[in-house]
C-alpha cells in the first residue's frame, strides 16, 4: 500500500493536464491535491456503476486525452513520449478488437465500466508503471516476433490479389466504354442531313422563273 500511495505523489507532482487542472483547484479550495483526486476517483467509479451513459465516459477517458497527449507528443522534440503513446494506441486498438466480441457479454457485469476505465487510466499512466508499455514487451512485442513473417505474407497476397482485381474490374469498364462508343451510328455522330430538291413535295418546288 505504501509503494501505491508514494506512486500516487509523486505522479501528483508531475506537470501534466491532470495535475494542472488539481493544483487550480486546490489553489481555489484549499484542499490538497491527493484528497481532490482522492474525491474525483469516488466520484468518476459511483458514476461508472450507477450513471447513464458510462459507456460514453469510459470511450471518452481512454481517447480523448491519449489524443490531446499523443498531439503534444509528436510536437515535441523528443521522441520518447512517441514511442509511448504509439504503443499506447498499439494496445488501445488490440483492446477495443477483443472488447467488440465480449462487450455484449462483460457489459452487463456491474464493475466492467469501472474495471475498463481502470485499465484505460492503467495504459495511460506515466513510466514506470505505464500498463500499455508493460503488455506491449510481455504479450504484444512477442507474439509479433513470432508470427509477423507469416502476417506479412498473407498481407502482400491480399494486396496483390486486390491490385489485380481493381486492374480487371478497370480494364472491363475501358472496354465496356470502347465498345459502347463504337456502336453508335455515323448518322447519330453526323447529325440530320439536308432534304434533296427530289425527296420535296410538289407543292414544295420552286415555281418556274417567267421567260
């Protein structure tokens, strides 16, 4: 408990947007940092278990500010925070693939809203207890290692046989317009001809000039 709670500080004695936005507040109250973040960890788990729309605040927390951070990140110089965030966004996409089969099921679980909200904060968190950094090196990192050569052969013969396709279905429709051009008619392409002086009426002829 001791080792959480020293995390707990020091993670409140970093600068970034959470941080900023509890050291306002206990500027303007007066209460410390640990006990407002203490009051909103409460607050965010009741709502998660009992308010509408936890699904929409738990999509929320886990992306919107990775994006606000991930911005940030590539603005800076360093390229360390890069790194993080993008095997951030690795773990966050693998994680959304397996919740689209089990969310139908887990989600009526009364503490899955707030155990996936405390994984997304879990991914998010700041070295050296960063969770998205963790699974990346222990689960990620070597299953990519050991089937990656076979991902990038089926991945170049579905780009193949997908440029080949498009290749067809284009040379099909030049031809189809090929052929449709040269159906049409000369008359069609020349326009109404001229009516002959032999094709009029009699009563369309010129009367004879008087000698």
């Amino acid at each position: 408990m001791d080792g959480l709670s020293q995390r707990v500080e020091r993670f409140l004695e970093q600068r970034n947007l959470v941080t900023d936005a509890l050291g306002a507040l206990e500027a303007k109250t007066g209460v410390e940092k640990r006990y407002l973040a203490a009051g909103a960890v409460t607050l965010l788990s009741l709502y998660l278990l009992f308010g509408y729309g936890a699904s929409l605040l738990c999509n929320l927390i886990g992306f919107v500010y990775p994006a606000y951070a991930s911005i940030k990140a590539i603005e800076s110089p360093s390229k360390d925070d890069d790194t993080v965030w993008l095997t951030y966004w690795v773990v966050y996409a693998l994680f959304s693939l397996a919740e689209f089969f089990s969310d139908l099921l887990l989600s009526w679980f009364p503490f899955y809203y707030v155990g996936k909200c405390a994984f997304l904060l879990f991914c998010m968190a700041p070295r050296p207890w960063n969770g998205a950094l963790m699974l990346y090196h222990r689960v990620v990192r070597p299953l990519f290692l050991k089937h990656h050569g076979a991902v990038d052969r089926i991945v170049n013969n579905l780009s193949g046989r997908a440029l080949d396709t498009a290749a067809g279905i284009t040379r099909n429709v030049l031809q189809a317009l090929a052929r449709s051009r040269a159906s049409v008619t000369p008359a069609a392409v020349a326009g109404p001809s001229t009516p002959l002086d032999a094709d009029l009426k009699p009563s369309q002829t010129l009367p004879p000039k008087d000698k």
